[in-house]
C-alpha cells in the first residue's frame, strides 16, 4: 500500500506538542483560500511510498511521536489508516492529525471514520483566512478544533481543546 508523500519533517515542534515526525501528504480538495500549504492540492505531488518504509522511517525517529498533515490525509484514508494502524501496533507513539472535514463529517462516512480509532487527537475544519488568528497553537481559525479522540486532554495541554468519549 502506498502514500502519495510531499515531504517528511524529522524532530519537528510545529505540528504538535513535543518533538514529532510529520509526514506531509499530496492532494486537497477543500482549497482553503490562504492555505499556507497550496502545493500539497496536487494529487500528484511528491512521490509514492510505501506504507512499510514509511512504518520504518516512524520507528526510527525513536523520541518523536507522529503528524499527519497535508494536503489532507483522509483523501489516502486506507493508506493512512493501515499506516495508523501499525504504528499503533508497533509503538507507543502518539498520532495528531490535520484535516479539512470536521469531526461530524468524517463520522458520517463509513469509509473516512475507517482511520478515527487509530488517531489520538485530530485537528479539524476547513482553515477560514477571514478568521485567522496566529496566536492559536496548532491551527490557523478558531472553528478548527483540536480534539483529543479518546479521552482528556492532558491538564497542562493546549487550551481551547475538546475531548469526546473514548472511540476505541
């Protein structure tokens, strides 16, 4: 199984708490007007890799927890799920998640909601420009939330979080 990828940060503190590996996908639909990443829309993007190195270049990051961001990784949904899915089985890692449909909206689709157990906090929502706000940590409108997928969020972590019943 493959992953369209555009780029992978190694020991990175912008896409979350702590020091992260975020792997960075192709293709986008939502078109955000101000996208700060408009050349991860293209489909095309980047180059395929496979689900297994991507497994191994995780691992080997062995003090960084794990990113998805995009372009939008519910757009590879089974790719990203089986990726989601070993690193869950083959590490304590914890994975964040970036994506243009809101929480509601994955849940109503059988075939985006296939990732959701596997995610520990996911960032969602279209970026809205006429509502940018660069004090937020982690995302760049208020209507994105940071939800924290399988119970609260950690006391002293990002204010202005939301957190759901256990999916798991």
């Amino acid at each position: 199984m493959k992953i369209r990828v555009l780029d992978i940060l190694h020991q990175t503190m912008a896409d979350g708490p702590g020091l992260r590996t975020s792997i960075y996908c192709a293709g986008c639909k939502h078109a955000c007007k101000g996208c700060h990443n408009p050349q991860s829309w293209d489909f095309k993007g980047g180059k395929e890799m496979d689900v297994e190195e991507l497994l191994e270049i995780v691992k080997a990051d062995d003090l960084s927890d794990v990113s998805f961001s995009g372009g939008d990784p519910f757009y590879q949904v089974e790719a990203f799920t089986e990726l989601a899915r070993r690193i869950k089985e083959e590490t304590t890692k914890t994975i964040w998640c970036w994506t243009g449909f809101t929480l509601e909206e994955i849940q109503a689709d059988a075939h985006l909601a296939q990732m959701l157990p596997y995610l520990d906090v996911l960032v969602d929502g279209p970026f809205i420009l006429e509502q940018r706000d660069t004090d937020l940590l982690f995302r760049g409108s208020p209507n994105q939330r940071i939800i924290y997928l399988h119970g609260e969020p950690p006391k002293d972590d990002i204010p202005g979080t939301v957190a759901l019943q256990p999916l798991r």
